[in-house]
C-alpha cells in the first residue's frame, strides 16, 4: 500500500480529535516508554503535554547526543531561480507577485559556488521555484554535475519529479530530496494552492514514495506550519515518516516545521504556534523518531535558533539568502521568497554552537548503505 492510500483512509477529524483528548496520564506514559508508538507521539504533541516541555526536551537531548553525537550540521540554501507558475497565497515567488524574475546561468552558478565555498560549506541544498519551462530536468541535470565536484552533499528542494528523473540526478551525484506536503488537510490545502502544478495533492503526497522506490539516500518531509491546525499536521507528518521508515529502511529521513514568514504576498497564518509550542513539537518529533534529522533554518530568530539547537535540532543552514544570486552579488531582497530572521555570518552561527558544548559540522554524513 502506497502512503496515499494509506492517507485516504485516514480522517483528519478523528485525528485531531485523539490528539485534544489525550490526558496528562497518557502524556506521562509516553515519556516513560523506550519506542514510541504513534497514538504515544501523539500525546506528546496534545494540549495536555505542555506542562511538561522540560522533560520533554531532557529526553530529547539525551535521544539526540546518542544518536548523533555532540554535533550539529551546517548547510546553505542555493536559490537557483524564483520563477514559478503556480500560486501560491503564502510565499514571495507566486506567479501573482510583480517581482523581478532570476535564473542562474551556468556563470552565475560557478559565481554562486565559489562565494559559497569561501564560507567553508559543503552541504548544499538547491531550490527553485516550479517553472518546469526553465528549471526543469535537463536545467537540473546541468546544475548537478556542474556543483558535484565541489559539494559532498547536494540536496534538492524543487517541484517534485518522476522516479526515473531521480534516479537520473541521483547518478549524476544528488543525494537528498525535501518535498514538504505544506498541509496535509486537503481542503485547507486547495484553497492556498490556487494555479499551477502544485494544485495536485496526490501527486506531490505521492513524491516521497517514487523518491524511496528510487533509492534516494535521504528524504526530507514536513509540513508549513501556519496553514491548519498544527498538531494534526504533525501527527499526519508522523505517519508519512513511520509509513516511510518501514517502507524504504535504507533511506534516512529528515523532518523540517517551517513556520511562515513574511513575503512578498500578504498571507496571514491560519493557526499560530507559539515558541514554547514549537520546542514541544521538536522534543516530540525527536522521542518518537530518535534516528531522523530534524532540521531549523534561517527563518527562525537568532534567540530562538540559539535556545533550541541542543533539545534536539541535527542540521542547519546559517547566513542562507532566499533570493538567486544572493551570495556572489548584493541582489535585491525584493527577489527572496521569504524574509529570513537569523541573518548572522556563518562563523558566528559555528560559535553559537560551540558555546552550546556541540561541534558545527560543514558537511552531511556519507551514505550508510549503497543502493
Ligand atoms: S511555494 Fe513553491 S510552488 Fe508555490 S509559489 Fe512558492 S516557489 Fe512556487
């Protein structure tokens, strides 16, 4: 069974209201077990679970300096384009929004890579908009084997592809794809996703699985925290990544909570989540996952990013600019997709970690098993 039919039989409704029905008693159970079961996890992101954060996060440490050690990993977000023809209310490169439109050219991209590696990072994550016209598989192809022999890791946040188009780029040296569902409530979903590819919910809910069948060695999933309630799109995260463990046990996974941000367009978040609630929902995500990468990016404070980084956060990116060109040349802020909050140098972020006792990694772990 695909997780789309496994999604199909699954009501938000009743989810949800599981998640508002757990007792303090449920969420102590939770915490005293070893593995967590889902209906566990989610207690521990219920209403009931917030008087107890502070244990929360103690477990979460712990979980997060067995498994991966007293490190902490950097990347940076290339922006390769911002063109798209899809709409969508809540980000600053909907087709909609009178913005100056950029894609790299090869000579733009070697600009790009060379500002990049003189920060010292060697993890990269490339994003475009969707504009499968311009930036489609061939464009792709192009950028990975330009950027190969100058990253050990190369991750790609795009429109999502066929499987035999991963497995394409996955030759030419890609190692990791993040494909976010945004919400997984699919009204609440169609009403934000007005024109374009994106408007397919299946098919974008369905990525994940050609991704696995493709062997990739990582997958990133999450959700936009903003669009519906928060703890039910978490608890549906939580089964995407269960489903997703047992299905394809070879690939590691990684898990983002993007909270949105200003942009261009002037979207109002649908449901809130406070600090306090978002270091609940990491130490959760962490007590019921303790092998997967959680992952905090540039969109979230200075403070914020400097308090949480030890309950549980494995990966990184530092002095990350949303808009094409942003490294090599002093590009407009009106071409970012969202504001970013933390606009500290990276060696000022690798300080902030090492004042926390931990270690900035600049690259991603090497594959664990060979495909
Ligand atoms: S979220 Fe992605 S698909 Fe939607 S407008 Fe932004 S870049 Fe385009």
């Amino acid at each position: 069974m695909s997780f789309l039919e496994q999604f199909n039989q699954t009501d938000w409704d009743e989810l949800k209201i599981t998640i508002n029905s757990k007792s303090a008693n449920d969420v102590e159970q939770a915490l005293k077990a070893s593995r967590l079961t889902h209906d566990q996890f989610l207690a521990l992101i219920s209403p009931a679970a917030e008087p107890y954060v502070e244990q929360l996060a103690q477990k979460s440490m712990q979980l997060t300096r067995q498994r991966f050690g007293n490190t902490v990993q950097l990347y940076l977000p290339l922006y390769l384009s911002n063109k798209c023809t899809n709409i969508c209310t809540y980000c600053g490169f909907s087709l909609e929004n009178k913005i100056r439109r950029k894609t790299l050219s090869m000579t733009e991209l070697e600009n790009e890579t060379a500002a990049i590696k003189a920060m010292g990072f060697d993890h990269i994550l490339l994003v475009t908009g969707e504009a499968q016209g311009t930036v489609g598989i061939e464009y792709f192809k192009d950028v990975v084997k330009k950027l190969k022999p100058h990253f050990s890791h190369i991750t790609m946040e795009v429109q999502p592809l066929e499987q035999h188009e991963y497995e394409e780029l996955m030759e030419l040296g890609l190692d990791a794809v993040l494909v976010y569902q945004e919400t997984y409530h699919r009204s609440a979903y169609a009403k934000q996703h007005l024109r374009g590819s994106k408007m397919d919910f299946d098919y974008r809910l369905d990525t994940a699985d050609r991704l696995g069948k493709a062997g990739i060695d990582k997958i990133g999933i999450g959700a936009l925290i903003g669009l519906e309630d928060w703890r039910t799109d978490a608890a549906m995260v939580g089964l995407h990544l269960d489903y997703l463990e047992r299905t394809y046990w070879q690939t590691r996974y990684s898990l983002s909570f993007p909270r949105l941000r200003p942009c261009e367009g002037e979207f109002q978040p649908v449901s809130e989540i406070s600090d306090r609630q978002l270091v609940q929902l990491i130490c959760a995500y962490r007590l019921f996952k303790p092998e997967a990468e959680l992952s905090l990016s540039t969109r979230e404070s200075e403070s914020f990013r400097d308090n949480v980084l030890p309950l549980g956060i494995t990966t990184m990116s530092a002095y990350s600019k949303t808009q094409p060109g942003g490294y090599a040349e002093d590009t407009p802020s009106s071409l970012e997709q969202f504001a970013i909050d933390d606009g500290r140098r990276p060696e000022a972020v690798a300080e902030a970690i090492k004042s926390k006792g931990l270690e900035a990694v600049w690259k991603d772990w090497d594959s664990s098993y060979s495909h």
